[in-house]
C-alpha cells in the first residue's frame, strides 16, 4: 500500500475485515518496523541539516536511575565488576530489565485483545528464541532522524497554568498543537516527537520522596490522539514520563470488544492508548527520556528541530531496549 496514497487514521477505521482500525499492510505485508518505515534515506538525509553547533545530549537515565523501581515488577540492575588478575576488569548486570529506565518499546510489547499482535503476527511466534517482531529488527536499522522538541511543560508554564505532575492530567492534541505553535515548530513526515511534559524534572526533585501511587500526565487517552500521531506520519514518538499517556488510565474511553462482551477482565492495560499505538498502527514508542537540558538549550536558541540517534541493543526477539539516544543541536 506504500505506493498508493497514504491512508488517513479515518481511512483505516473503513478498511474491511480484521485489518479494520489497523494500519497492517500498509508497509507491507510481513512488515515489523511500522512507522519506522517513515525514516526513509532521503528524510535522514535531510535531517543533517539540523545540526549547527555540533553540540551533544544525552537523553539517557542512568539504568539503576529509580530506587525502589518505577514499576514494582521490573526490578533493580545487580552491577558487578570483577577480574582474572589485579591488572584486568570485566562486568556483568544481572536482573536487567530492558524498559525500567529510558526505554523503547517494540512492537512486541503490546497486543490488541480483539485484533492481536502488529501486522497479524501470530501470538505463539511471540516468545523467546523467536525473530517475529523483536526489537532486533530496529536495531538491524537504527534510529536516526529529525527530532522534534514540544515542550508541553514549558508551554503550560508560560500560560500560567503549570502541568499538575502529581496527577494523571490528560494533555490533549489541541495543547501539542498550541504549544507548537507558541515554538513556531512544524512537523514534516518522519519527524521524531519528543514530547517534555517536565515529569522526570518532578519525579527528580522528589527523590526518594516520591508517593507509593505512580501517577503520570501524558497524552489523552482518546482515539483523536492516536488520529493526530499517525496523520502526523511520525516515525517514532518519545516523552519524559512513564507511559507517554497519561497514567494510570483510569476513566479512559477506550475499550475493547473483548471487555464490552466480558471476555476479558479488567486489568491495568484496561483503557490504554498503547494498545492502538503500538499493535494497531505499529508506532514505536519511547518512556523516560530525559529531556530537560536539550529541551532548556532548545528554548535558550528558540529552534527545536535536532538530529535524533538512538539505537537499541540487538537483543534476538527482544520487547524493548535501552534507548542508547542523542540528541545533536
């Protein structure tokens, strides 16, 4: 379908069959990159020229950055460093989970309950040992393209109306739209969105302060948001907070056939937004990216396009990765 005309988010909801409300096929049938597919060479080409000072920043947390864990089940790295000799190192880290800290998801992450895995990938393939949407697919590739600064909370700030961080405040399209234009910022097909909600800036000021009931803003759960993300025809999007949505996703409006009938029970994916983004329209998505210095620097030069690298590790079948990104202005 890449060579006819790209379908619009209202043109998938038309589609017929089970690919109805999917983007699956249109970057071809055995596709597993989805929206990556937007990094063409020509876009990464063009986006060198966001480059004019050849200054770097990482958007890494330190992988042990939260003590206890953010989310109870991905838990702590063990470091270890040992040697042969006393002239000789080596190290190792034990209990690594792939997405505790600044993470891509892959599109392994997460299914739809009534359509499944991205592209109609068949759930059994979805385990270890298997290639089958894994993370490896994008690290074969590497991300690089032009990334997009919105500083939502900095926007927020200026109105005078401060992104209340200790809650799940939904951010609207209307407000990414808003704030890109009080940067003067467009997007181009391809872009990379960087989204600063300003909640790893919070979430650091709290320290070990921080309350026992994780509460994130983020984008609204609403099916006009991930309309607005696959118009867009953003190759990736990544925020400073937990979920990129808001979390948790209490009161969200969208649901699944499977949970109207009573299939399935409700769980803490009820509502989610991740389960359109990432099986239904194969969106990569990133979480805890930190982007206060290059979002500060952004402002201080009142430009916010930069060159965007972030490559994850080739974990074989992996669901998400450390980001490894950078940012060069």
């Amino acid at each position: 379908m890449m060579n006819a005309p790209f379908p619009s988010y209202a043109e998938l909801q038309q589609r017929s069959g089970v690919c109805r409300g999917t983007a699956w096929g249109v970057f071809g049938d055995d596709d597993q990159l989805g929206t990556l597919n937007h990094l063409t060479p020509e876009r990464v080409k063009r986006s060198i020229a966001s480059v004019r000072e050849g200054l770097r920043f990482t958007l890494n947390l330190r992988l042990d950055a939260f003590e206890p864990p953010l989310i109870a089940h991905r838990g702590s790295p063990e470091h270890h460093v040992f040697g042969l000799n006393e002239f000789h190192r080596d190290d190792r880290i034990d209990n690594l989970f792939t997405q505790a800290s600044t993470q891509i998801d892959g599109l392994r992450h997460f299914a739809h309950p009534d359509h499944g895995f991205y592209n109609g990938f068949d759930a059994t393939t979805i385990v270890k040992g298997t290639p089958e949407l894994g993370i490896q697919n994008v690290a074969e590739q590497g991300i690089v393209g032009r990334g997009i600064v919105v500083d939502v909370g900095r926007y927020r700030d200026f109105l005078g109306m401060p992104i209340d961080q200790s809650s799940n405040e939904q951010i609207t399209v209307s407000t990414l739209d808003e704030a890109l234009e009080w940067q003067g910022t467009s997007l181009e097909s391809g872009d990379i969105l960087l989204l600063r909600f300003g909640w790893l800036d919070h979430m650091k000021r709290l320290g070990s302060a921080r309350p026992a009931l994780l509460q994130s803003p983020g984008l609204a759960q609403l099916d006009e948001t991930a309309a607005w993300l696959w118009d867009k025809q953003l190759a990736m999007v990544a925020a400073d907070n937990i979920a990129l949505e808001a979390w948790p996703a209490t009161g969200s409006p969208l649901t699944t056939t499977a949970e109207q009938t009573g299939l399935l029970p409700e769980s803490s994916h009820t509502g989610m937004l991740h389960r359109i983004l990432i099986p239904l329209l194969g969106l990569t998505i990133g979480e805890l990216w930190d982007l206060d210095r290059l979002a500060e620097a952004c402002a201080q030069r009142n430009r916010y396009d930069v060159l965007l690298f972030a490559e994850p590790l080739t974990i074989f079948g992996g669901v998400g990765s450390p980001a490894n990104a950078i940012a060069v202005i």
